[in-house]
C-alpha cells in the first residue's frame, strides 16, 4: 500500500527551518550561558589575583621599609661601636675617689697636704721587659689637646705636695706609699724645713714645719679592681 503524503513542500520545509532556529537558539543561549559564566570565574579570578598583588605590594613596601630600618639601626651600631671603641681608649680604667681615699686613709693628722696632682702617660713596652718601671713614658695620641689625658693603656704619676710637722712625719708618708698596693716608684723630690708662725705675724710664736713634696706612679698596670679590692682589704686589716 502507498502512503500519499498530503502535506505541501513549503510546509515542510518551514517547519524544518523552524527545528534549524530552535537548535541556533539553543546552542546561542548555551553558548550565552558558557560566556557568563567564563566572565564570572574570570572576573573572581581578576579580582582575586588583583588582591594578591595589592598584598603583595604591601609586604614588598613593608620589606623594603624593614630594610631600610634595618640599614639605618646597622649604621648606627657602627657608630655607637666606634664611639665605645673610643670611649675604652680614653677610659684610663682607674677609680680616683678610691685613689683619693687611699692617699686619705695613708695621710695622719701631722700632715697637711696642699696639692694631689695626677698625671697621665703611656706605657711603653721594651724589649727588656713590658711594663717595667722604667717604661714610662709620654704618650704620643692625646685627645681634647696637648695637656688632655693619652689614649689607651696609661699610667698616672701622682704627685703630693704639702707639709708636715717635722721630716719623720714625711719619712713615714714615704713608707706608707710604698707599703700601698695602689702606688709604686715612690720618689721624694724635696724635703725642706721652714718656719711659720702659730698666729698672727707680731704676736705668733714661730715654730718649724717640713715642706715636701713626692711623686710615685699608680699601679694601674695591674686590674683595677683586684688592685682596689686589695687596698680596701689591707685598710681594713689596719683598722
């Protein structure tokens, strides 16, 4: 049997048309859909990525910050480490009040002095021997001027001058520094008597005094603090 197809061509072919365009237009709106959501996921990613740069500019600032803290507190470390290199080569690592103290302690009512003086002076080494007594010398590097006190290692010459009631008084002063731990090279320069009076000039009795004057050296070749440490321990086994 024979099937008539009754419908006309132009029937047929619109309606195959018609199928063609819903396809496109499926495919266009899947398309459509795929686009929006590669936008999205490209914009998220856009926008994660510019955070991350935007952090990441922040650490690069903050490290280069750190490190131009860090080159400034550097530079001021070797400031502050030549300043204490400087500092140790003026410290002349004695303790003058002790010093004081001991010429006090040594000094007995029958003496007066008028003048403590110390001086300062390098101490040279020798082929004969470093830090002899007769490697004393004026050192070459001063700083604050040509009286101010050397740079590094010294020894300081102590000069007393004063008067006593007669000259056994300044013999016994003589023995007494040597006998201290604190001074060495004890050397009198002079001794001499003079006369003054009690009171005023027309109605003072006269009466005779010794004048002298000594310089030694300060045994600060030696630590300080042990060299302290023993003086303190030898004025108190006296008291």
């Amino acid at each position: 049997m024979k099937e008539i197809d009754l419908l006309p061509s132009w029937y047929k072919s619109g309606r195959r048309r018609r199928v063609s365009y819903r396809t496109q237009y499926a495919a266009l709106g899947g398309i459509f859909v795929v686009i929006l959501v590669w936008n999205f996921v490209a914009g998220y990613s856009i926008s994660k990525a510019t955070t991350e740069l935007a952090e990441a500019e922040t650490k690069i600032i903050s490290a280069e910050s750190s490190s131009n803290e860090f080159a400034k507190i550097e530079s001021e470390l070797a400031q502050l480490k030549k300043k204490t290199t400087i500092l140790n080569d003026i410290d002349s690592k004695i303790d003058v009040a002790s010093v004081l103290g001991e010429i006090s302690f040594l000094i007995d009512k029958h003496v007066v002095l008028s003048k403590v003086e110390l001086k300062a002076g390098r101490i040279a080494n020798s082929k004969t021997g470093q830090n002899s007594s007769s490697a004393v010398r004026v050192a070459g590097g001063y700083v604050g001027g040509k009286d101010a006190v050397p740079l590094g290692d010294v020894r300081f010459k102590v000069v007393i001058s004063g008067v006593a009631s007669d000259a056994s008084d300044v013999a016994g002063l003589i023995c007494k520094l040597e006998e201290s731990p604190y001074f060495c090279q004890v050397i009198p320069q002079f001794s001499r008597s003079r006369k003054t009076k009690t009171g005023p000039s027309h109605i003072g009795e006269d009466f005779e005094i010794s004048e002298f004057e000594i310089s030694c050296e300060l045994a600060n070749y030696r630590a300080t603090e042990s060299l302290f440490n023993e003086g303190t321990e030898k004025r108190e086994a006296g008291r």
